[in-house]
C-alpha cells in the first residue's frame, strides 16, 4: 500500500487536533497567510475611569497557546494571500490621490496630473524581440570575437530577449552601481522639478512651496533587463496640499517640460573608485510622460491604480531579475535559480560589496535586487492617504478599534513563524476560496452596475 505524501499524513494530523475548528478560524481571519506570525501573550482592556475589566483576551487558551497574524509580505511568490491585501490597500492609496477620498478632496482630479515612467539607461546592447534583432550590414565584432549585431527575429518567450550580446562588453558594474543610486536619482529629479517650476512662473525658487506643491507616488518595476524603471503619479497642487488649488500658472503643460528637462538633466555621481571613478548615472533616454484629464479617451484613474497595485506584489524573481531571498554567501549566488545575466549582476554586487569606497551602499546586503536598495513604492505625504490608516479603517470596519474612555495593556512576544507542511496545505485552500469568492463579488458588482472594484 503507496503511503501519503508527508504534507498530507500531516494535514490529517492537524485536521484530527480537538482545537483544529479554532485554529482554522485563526487561519481564515489571516486570509489563508502562508508564513504567519505567531505570537503569545495577552490584552486587556480596562475602563479609563474606574480601572474595571471590560474585555481580557490570553493566547493560553489558544491553539498551541499562540495567536496567528498575517505576515503582511507585500510579494505573491512569498504570499499570496498578503500581497492580495497588500495590492488593494496599494489601489486605494493610489485612487485616492487621483480621484479623492480616504481625506482627499475629490477636487484632486482636477489637478494637474501625470503619469510618468522614467527609465534605466543602456548598460550594453541586449537582445530585442518583435522585429530583427539588431541587424547590421558591417558584419562586426567586438573585442571579444562576438557578432556586434543581431539578425534573429525573437518570440517575446526567446531566453535570449533582454540578455547582453556579449557579457564581455556589458557594463555590469555601471548597471549595479545605477540601481545603488536609483532612489538618490529620482530624489534629485523632483528637487529640479520643482526648481523648474518656479523658474517658469519667475519665481525665486526657495519661494516654490509658498506658491505650490508637488505630490507623488512612484513604484518601481524590474524590466526584463533587469534594470529597474520608474512609474509614477505627479500632482501640483497649492501651497497646503491637496485641499488648496494651485495658482493659475500651473498647468499640466508647464509640469511636462518641467519633467521632461529635469529627466535630461539631472545627475548623480556613484562613490570614487580606483578602477572605475566616479561614475556620472543618469535616467535613461526613454521617458514617457501624459498628462491624467478628468475627461479624455487616456486610461482612467482607476485603470492607472491597478497598474500601479500589481508592480508593487510582484518581487524580483517574478520578471526574472533577481530573487526575493536575501544571499549570504558566493555560493548562493552560484546556485540561485536565475539566468547567467542576472548572475553576474549579483557576482558584481558581492565584488563591489567588499570594496571600502562602496561600503555605504551596501551592495552583499542587496546583492538579491542587484544592487536596487529603495522601496518598490513611495509617496510624497500629502499626495494621500497612508498604509497605517488604512489597516486602521479596515481594524475599525472589523470592529478592532480601540473604544473611547478606555485604557488597553498588551503584553506579547514573538515565539514563530510559518505552517507546517499539512497546515501549509489547508492555508493555500483557504486562500484560494477567498481569492475566488472576491473574485465572485467582484463579477457580480461590475455586472450590477458597469463598475469594477
């Protein structure tokens, strides 16, 4: 008789537990979260005026004597179940500074608004798909004997779409050191936005922030290249924010040549190395920006949400630059499951990482994002809401909130993390019934009335 796999002779083992209906509701309130927290402890709250026990809550009761909390990883190859609700608390954010709510003034819409992508510059000539590659007639090399061009006519699926036509000739180092810098980048190209701004409108240009603001949200996006590009929502409001108008002078007009000319001019210099120097980094020649209208055949704000919401869950290993696993040692860059482009990246990282003039940037740290060290996205703050008010709307819709004249002590501890193999089991069950009841609702309102959410 074949026995069970271990993952099942164990999900039967937790299914015949005595507390299994208790721990399965604790694993449905994290939404089916593949790595959960736990945690031991307890919480009572008590009446602020007369020190009365109104409610006591203790993990000893529970399950193994522990409490399970989602892991909140924002990545679906790490959770899928999180980085559902991370995506849509993404999509709110986002919305909100495009179309209102959440305290936002709907009146943001009428702002002028951009979407823009920013993108990495050329490191070296790699593979194209969709027309001839790189066709040349000379018929030359390059110093390492390779073709400097390339005839084939790729599928978008060809393993050799965005790889180096030579490794030899790619500049690995300059890409690395690039990513580094990326968040330094784009810090000093909304500086010289602004800057531009109030030289247009003749003003002083330490004068801007009396006259108008500039809000963003930007999110990052690994290309098959693995080079990282920009994508972000641009807002000029008045000088208090979202709820002041901005003067007549700024329109969304004035905002793209302020972004265009800031895209070309902006730069930034990578630490001084015997061998390299200081490498001038720069945003690439591609730049995309339009203008968002309240009323325009563009894509709708909602639509640009969306699109902003799936980057963030994706992480490095899903387009193939990278993994979403830290590596400690040169041996695990040579056994990670990427492609040899990729690999030299992240051998870069490690070469770079262990010299002393590129120590600040940390490079072994982000060897596993190939050298990219910011956030996936960021805002300016009054270009919306936040994550935390949204999980504290969300608490207090749960009926989590903290209740007023009351006073709340909380005594807890780490003590894990993660599912056994069967428990592992039934979690990606109940985060699939959950996905798929969302999706449910969803269909059902959008064929209710033409919406979708």
């Amino acid at each position: 008789m074949r026995q069970l796999p271990e993952a099942d002779r164990d999900a039967i083992h937790v299914a015949q537990d005595p507390q299994f209906p208790r721990w399965l509701e604790q694993i449905t309130a994290t939404g089916g979260c593949s790595h959960p927290v736990h945690l031991s402890g307890s919480t009572t709250t008590l009446d602020e005026a007369t020190g009365e026990i109104l409610r006591h809550y203790d993990t000893r009761t529970e399950p193994g004597e522990r409490l399970l909390v989602r892991c909140r990883n924002r990545r679906a190859t790490v959770c899928p179940a999180c980085s559902r609700l991370h995506a849509g608390d993404t999509f709110h954010l986002v919305r909100a500074g495009l179309l209102g709510g959440k305290n936002v003034p709907a009146a943001v819409r009428n702002r002028p608004r951009l979407f823009i992508t920013l993108t990495a510059p050329s490191f070296g000539a790699v593979h194209r798909a969709g027309e001839l590659c790189r066709p040349r007639r000379d018929g030359g090399t390059c110093e390492h004997g390779r073709s400097l061009g390339c005839g084939a006519l790729h599928a978008p699926d060809d393993p050799a779409v965005s790889q180096p036509l030579c490794a030899g000739c790619y500049d690995y180092t300059a890409h690395v050191l690039w990513h580094a810098h990326a968040a330094k980048l784009w810090d000093r190209f909304v500086i010289d936005v602004r800057r531009r701004l109030a030289s247009s409108a003749g003003l002083v240009q330490s004068r801007f922030a009396d006259h108008a603001r500039l809000s963003f949200a930007r999110v990052a996006e690994y290309q098959k290249r693995a080079a990282v590009h920009v994508h972000a929502i641009v807002r000029l409001d008045g000088p208090a924010g979202p709820d002041d108008a901005p003067p007549a002078w700024g329109t969304a007009e004035l905002l793209i040549d302020a972004v265009r000319a800031s895209a070309r001019r902006v730069l930034v210099h990578s630490p001084y190395g015997p061998a390299v120097g200081a490498l001038p980094l720069r945003w690439g020649a591609q730049l995309d920006a339009r203008p968002l209208r309240a009323d325009s055949d563009q894509p709708d704000d909602d639509a640009v949400a969306a699109y902003v919401a799936k980057y963030v869950t994706k992480g490095a290993s899903e387009t193939g630059a990278g993994t979403d696993h830290t590596l400690s040692t040169w041996d695990d860059i040579e056994s990670a499951a990427v492609s040899e482009h990729v690999r030299s990246l992240m051998r870069a990282c490690w070469r770079l990482g262990g010299l002393p003039e590129y120590e600040p940037l940390n490079l072994r740290t982000w060897a596993h994002t190939l050298g990219y060290r910011g956030h996936i996205l960021t805002k300016s703050r009054a270009y919306s809401t936040t994550y935390a008010a949204l999980r504290a709307e969300r608490a207090n819709h749960m009926g989590h909130a903290e209740t007023p004249d009351t006073v709340t002590e909380r005594h807890w501890r780490y003590v894990g993390s993660g599912h056994t193999p069967g428990a592992s089991l039934i979690a990606a069950g109940i985060a699939e019934d959950i996905a798929r009841n969302r999706e449910a609702a969803s269909d059902a309102l959008l064929n209710s009335d033409g919406r979708s959410v």
